[in-house]
C-alpha cells in the first residue's frame, strides 16, 4: 500500500460505526465487536449494534472514545410515534450516545410527509441535545427518484436530525452513490451543522474511498470529520486494518 492509501486508511477508520445488527447476534459477538473497535491504527466512531446489547456494551466502552449507537423503528419503520419514542428512551437510560431510527419511508413514499416529521420530532425531544440522532431514508426503496430522497433529506433535516443515513442495510439495495449526493447536496443547501452517513453494501476500501471523495467534491475536502461523516458498516474495519498492517 502506498503512502495516499495507507493515509487514506488511516482517515476511514475514525469514520467507522463498526455494525452488528444480525438476528443470530449474541453477546459473545458483541463483546468481540466492542474489541475490535479500537484497532493498532486508532479507534471507530462507534459501535451500532440492537438495544438488547447496549448496557453491556456500555459497560465493556465505559471512558473509553468509542461511542454506543443503537437502532430504533428498525427495519421496517412502522412502529408508532409513542412505541418509538418508548423505544429511544430505552436506549437512551440504557447508554446509548447516538439513535439511528428509521422514518416511516413507505408513508413517505406514498405522499405523507406528516408521519415522518412527527415522529423525527418527537425522537429529538427524546433524545435532547446530548443523544445524536440519525434518520434513517432506507434510500434503496426510492429507486433513482432524486427528488423524492432529496425531499426525505431536507424533512429530516428540518425536523432535527444530526445526520442522515442511507439505509438499514436490510434491503436489497443499500447505499448508492446517487443517494449519497442527493443526501449531501440537501445537507450543503440547507446550511446546518448536520452529518451523513452511508450504510449498506460497503465491504471495502475502494468503496468507502468513492463516498469519502464525493463528500469532498459537494462539502469541502475537510469537511469529513467523525461529527459530519460515517461509515456504517461490518467488513470494512477487516479490510482497512489488513491493509495497514501490510505497509
């Protein structure tokens, strides 16, 4: 690996929520993930990973930099406003830093904005100003509908979200190119301090380097920062490290 990859790698890794969301997750795959979180090369953003694991997680990173992400209204996003909101205060006592809850994306995409709105903002009232609160488009069910996601965007964004994520990575399309500059380019027009992350379908470092570079072309080359930009993904941390460790 050259010098511009290996530094490359080095800039991804703090960029990482190094994910298990699986339905065979068990503790003793938590407790690997939560090690493997900080690597010779640095530490990832965060862990995200289901709520039934976050008070144990939370205690395994307790003063550590890793911070705990959790999913709520995941997958589908059909959950009501009060189930969700439950499920967000859940997490939150239980130390979670960061909720990624997916919009009712099927009601948007059937021309209700009202739900998706609703249910953001009472998720940011849960969360207050220390939880970070990501919205989850689940882009892949748009298609190539660019103004469809670019509407979602500019609706999560003003009803409060912290960043804007892809995808659940429970679909058959994950994140795309195309969704993350209709993502970004919503972010940059409306001018607030908010973050993207892409998830889903990520595995490499060839991937993630394209998203990192559209990011810098719409946003700035130094806008990417672990409080503006994310990687949520599984494989990608593997192929980073082995590729670091080869210099």
């Amino acid at each position: 690996m050259g010098d511009d990859l290996a530094a490359l790698a080095r800039r991804m890794i703090p960029l990482i929520d190094l994910t298990s969301l699986n339905d065979d997750d068990d503790e003793k795959r938590i407790a690997r993930l939560c090690a493997a979180a900080t690597t010779p090369f640095g530490a990832v953003a965060a862990v995200c990973i289901y709520g039934r694991f976050v008070a144990a997680a939370r205690q395994r990173l307790e003063g550590g930099a890793v911070r705990i992400a959790s999913v709520a209204n995941f997958p589908a996003g059909t959950a009501t406003v009060a189930q969700t909101v439950e499920e967000v205060r859940r997490l939150i006592a239980d130390g979670a830093d960061e909720v990624d809850v997916v919009i009712p994306y099927a009601r948007f995409l059937s021309g209700e904005d009202g739900p998706v709105r609703d249910l953001l903002v009472a998720c940011r009232d849960a969360c207050g100003s220390a939880t970070t609160l990501k919205a989850i488009l689940e882009t892949g069910a748009y298609g190539e509908d660019r103004a469809r996601i670019s509407a979602a965007a500019e609706l999560a964004i003003s009803a409060g979200a912290n960043f804007i994520k892809t995808s659940t990575g429970k679909i058959a399309v994950g994140a795309t190119p195309l969704a993350a500059g209709c993502i970004l380019e919503a972010i940059r027009r409306g001018g607030a301090p908010v973050g993207f992350k892409a998830s889903g379908g990520i595995r490499d470092a060839a991937q993630a380097g394209a998203y990192l570079a559209l990011a810098g072309r719409i946003m700035g080359p130094h806008w990417a920062r672990p409080r503006t930009f994310r990687f949520g993904v599984s494989r990608l941390l593997d192929d980073l490290v082995a590729r670091l460790k080869a210099v």
